[in-house]
C-alpha cells in the first residue's frame, strides 16, 4: 500500500524497524508505533497515536485520534477505542521511580468499546463486548456484554455485540438477539 508494505502509513507516521504490522492497516499522521510492537490486520490508527513495543492489537481494531498504547496493553479482534481514551500500566508511577519491572497486563477482549476520553487502570481486564461510556474511569474488572459509566465507572446495564442496550428481556432491539443472565453473567446461548 505505501514502500512496498501490505499496509498504509502516513508519511508523517514513524514505523520502527521491527514493527509487525498487518495486512491492510491503515496508520495516519503523526503516529509512532514502536520496535517489537504487534498490530493485526486491517486496523485504523488515527492521528497521534503511539504503540509501544509490547503493546498488541489484534484485527479490524479501530484506535481513534490521540491514544496510547502502551507496553503490556493487550486488545483482542474488533475492539474501538474512542478519541483521547486513555490506558495506563503502572499502578504508582514517580518521575524519579523507575518502574518498567512492575507493569500490569491490561486486557481489552474481543469486541469492546471505549468511549471518548474513557480512563482504562492497569492490571484489568475488559471482557468481551462490554461498553465503556465517555469519560468513565475504569478501575476493576468489566464483565463481557456490560455497560459502565461514570467515574468510578460503575455498571448500568448490559449491551448486545451490536452495542445496543438491552431490554428488560436481555434482547438487543436492533438485532432481536436473546441474551441470558446466568449466574450473574450475560450469555447468549443457555
């Protein structure tokens, strides 16, 4: 798409050598995506973006202008992040500390959204299709399909994989997709 690569990048985007990125990726203006990182197949960065170099982002991931992604940050297939959201990975961070040894694993599953400007805390995980309304600050666990809101981020319902909040019966009303709440989970077969 652009050198000979099977991906795009801007002429302002600085690709390290070592960078794996795939097929159909797009990677625009004043992006940096650094040595060792991983980034899968038709994905979109958008402007300003940082990957460090044990960052790893799945396919058809969508990453909206001005986020980082940092080292030990892990987000699965079909995952959006919004504009300015925010990922951490260490819990205490001191200019005058170095603490590179103790960064906590955060874990984005299959399919989640990240609202604009959203605060992601190291050392959880995200699980799959949950919804993170703009502004939140998320510093637990999210069970798949839950919609989480506010700072601290608390649950307020749940979402379908369309991203539609569900109804009193667990049915997306875009899909008509029946959803079951088993064990305090959301599941969408018995």
């Amino acid at each position: 798409m652009s050198n000979n690569n099977p991906y795009f990048s801007h002429p302002s985007a600085i690709i390290d050598e070592g960078a794996q990125i795939g097929e159909g990726t797009k990677i625009w203006h004043f992006c940096h995506v650094s040595t060792g990182s991983k980034i899968g197949e038709n994905c979109v960065l958008g402007q300003n973006c940082y990957v460090g170099g044990k960052a790893i982002i799945g396919n058809n991931v969508k990453i909206q202008n001005n986020v980082s992604i940092y080292d030990a940050v892990e987000i699965e297939d079909d995952v959006f992040c919004g504009p300015s959201c925010v990922f951490t990975n260490v819990i205490n961070p001191r200019a005058h500390v170095i603490r590179k040894n103790e960064y906590k694993t955060t874990m984005v599953k299959k399919g989640v959204s990240i609202g604009a400007n959203a605060t992601i805390l190291c050392g959880i995980t995200l699980g799959e299709y949950a919804f993170i309304g703009a502004g939140a600050v998320v510093k637990q666990n999210v069970l798949p399909y839950a919609l989480m809101v506010g700072v601290p981020a608390i649950q307020k319902g749940w979402v379908s994989k369309a991203g539609m909040v569900l109804d009193e019966n667990f049915t997306c009303p875009e899909t008509g997709e029946k959803y079951f709440l088993i064990n305090g989970k959301l599941v969408t077969t018995e």
